[in-house]
C-alpha cells in the first residue's frame, strides 16, 4: 500500500497514529509494532487517529530520527512479522570518496532516478565513505522533484541505511565486508573480478567450459572472429535475468597498431541479419542460445563471485556462429548504448532495471 505520512502534534515519542482505513486493508494491527525505515528500527504503538486521511501515516513531532527523511515522498507499508516496514529506502552506491562529489558529477547520473517520480520510496547514491554501518545511516543526495514544476534539483543529506545497496564501485575490502556481514542478500554487485576468476568458475560448469576460448586463443578470437556482441544481462523486478540489451561492434585494425579502431555499431539484432545473412526465425534462435548461455554463465558466477544483477559480456561468434565469451564485467559504461548507438530507450532501461529489482528484493512489490 502506498501511503503518506505526515507529522501531527503528539508529545509521546514511540507511537504512530493510522486511519481506521488503514487498520481495516492490514486487516487489523496488534498495539505495537516495529517501525522499520531502512537500517533504522524501533518499537512502537500503534494507536487511531479519525482526523487522518485515508492511506496517510501520522509520526509524532517528538519523535524524531536520527536522519533526515523527505516527507513529501509517498513510501509504500508493509507488514510482516510485526514489523511495520515504510520504503523502500534504497541507495546507489556509486562512488568511493565523497569528496568525488560535485554538483556536475552527480547530473551524470540524472537518468537512473527517471523511475524515482513514480516509484514510491526514496532513492539515494552515496560514497562508500559516507556509510556509517555502527550509526545505521549514510551521507549522500536524492533527487528532489517536488520543485513546483521547475527542474528538479539534488538535495544533500543523512539518512537512515537503505533497505538495499546496488554497487557499482570496487569496495575497499574492510567497507565490503561490512557491508556483507549487515546486508547478505540485499547487497548486490558486490564482488569485482578478473578474467581469470570467471575462467575458473564458468570451467567448472560442464555446459560452460565449450563456451571458454583455451587462454592462447583468447586474442585471436576476440579479434578475429565474425561478429563481437556486447550483451548486457540485469535482473529485473521479477529477479531473474533478463536481456537489456545487445550491442553488435564492427571493428578495423589501425596501420601499425594492435589496437582496433570501431568502425561502426548495430542492435545485436541488425549485427547478426548483417553478418550472417539471417532470417527472422534464425535471429529469434540464435538470440535464445545467447540469452540462455548468459544466463547459465550469470547464475554460476553467483555460485562462486557474489551477488550480481548487472553485468556485462563480451561474446564472439565465428564463423560456424558458435559463440565464445571473451569478457565478463561486473563494472562497464553504462553509457554504451547512448555512445554506440545513440539508442536513449537502452540506456534508460540499463540504468533503471536495477533499482526495480532492488525494490523487489526487500519485499516491496
């Protein structure tokens, strides 16, 4: 349920008022509850208030949190287990210092709030050094939007620990597993790797290890098969992984340089039609065994890596259109799509897919 909340004027601190609306959908409450706002919980009592609109939580003046926490959001309720939980209160843990902060930094990042107006909750990025794990609260900035129609602007300030963390930095070790031991399940993107990691992991897999170029072909293959695909994988709100998007890149060799220059880009669609002269049907096929082989590479490396629902591969067909995986990234430019293919809809969906799942992943629908 989406609700409203609302200070009133209440003297007592560890109460909250609800309208007798709200009583009857949870289909009634016990007198106390736990008030839960992300890391932040307390014991409360839960008392009517007939003054209260429908669907709108009353907090008492007097109690006061040790945060700050925009009211003019609407949050959604939850009740499970005596807890009375308001959110989600998620965070986007995005850079390591808080020092790379600036005003100009931070409206790089403008598209992945484009869900924040109509998701209920508050949505936060943040530095790794602004996370207070003992305190149970966070420094970093939302994006507000209740600005009477005029651009929105971003609002710094302390808040309680999110509900979820989605990362996409490379964590000190001591700040990761802080993190890890308070978060678990609902701390994604958690472990950076290398090639020769995934390797590993994905060799261990029977169904994989044909898909896993020997380590003295790796060149040759990346850069001399028919078609590179860049395959971008997320879980979404449903929490399994989907397909964002799959970028085809054409490249060409410099004179006396190793290094290829790209010469042009496509939809992985359009990459396969060009290169291999498929059908529609072929395309759908052939789309399927990609999907399919990524899926099975992202599930294992949770088995090993961590917790991931964002990452990036790097896929090579040769000529007999047998795909070989080059590269995994757990850390990528999310920016691809508007850089190659100056595609805004991709883009918008890689960089907002995430935050849906991490809504789902703390019970919130």
């Amino acid at each position: 349920m989406v609700v409203t909340l609302k200070r009133i004027n209440e003297k007592e601190v560890n109460v909250i008022f609800l309208p007798q609306s709200m009583v009857s959908n949870f289909h009634g409450l016990p007198k106390r509850l736990t008030l839960r706002l992300g890391g932040w919980k307390r014991e409360v009592k839960v008392e009517l208030n007939s003054e209260l609109p429908d669907k709108t939580v009353g907090l008492p003046h007097a109690l006061q949190f040790p945060f700050e926490l925009p009211l003019h959001f609407p949050y959604e309720a939850n009740i499970k287990s005596r807890e009375f939980h308001l959110g989600p209160i998620l965070a986007f843990l995005a850079f390591k210092k808080k020092s790379e902060i600036t005003e100009q930094i931070l409206n790089n990042y403008k598209a992945y709030f484009t869900l924040s107006p109509l998701l209920a909750g508050l949505l936060t990025i943040c530095a790794a050094d602004g996370i207070n794990v003992d305190e149970k609260t966070m420094e970093g900035y939302y994006l507000d939007y209740s600005t009477n129609g005029n651009k929105p602007i971003w609002k710094a300030g302390t808040f309680p620990l999110p509900d979820a963390f989605y990362n996409t930095t490379d964590l000190e070790m001591s700040i990761y597993n802080k993190l890890l031991a308070v978060y678990d399940e609902t701390f994604f993107n958690t472990h950076p790797f290398n090639r020769e990691e995934w390797c590993s992991w994905l060799n261990s897999h029977s169904s994989l290890q044909h898909y896993i170029p020997p380590a003295e072909q790796f060149s040759t293959i990346k850069h001399n098969d028919m078609l590179h695909l860049k395959v971008i994988m997320q879980k979404d709100h449903s929490k399994y992984w989907n397909l964002s998007g799959s970028i085809a890149c054409f490249t060409e060799k410099r004179e006396g340089s190793h290094i290829d220059q790209l010469e042009k880009a496509l939809s992985g669609y359009d990459g396969l039609k060009e290169v291999f002269k498929m059908n529609e049907c072929e395309i759908f096929v052939k789309e399927r065994e990609l999907f399919d082989l990524c899926t099975l590479a992202c599930k294992t490396l949770e088995q090993y890596g961590g917790h991931y629902a964002d990452l990036l591969f790097e896929i090579s067909l040769d000529k007999e259109r047998k795909p070989w995986i080059t590269e995994i990234f757990p850390l990528y430019d999310h920016t691809l799509p508007l850089s190659l293919l100056n595609n805004k809809e991709m883009y918008l969906k890689v960089v907002t897919t995430p935050f849906q799942y991490a809504k789902s992943l703390v019970g919130f629908k």
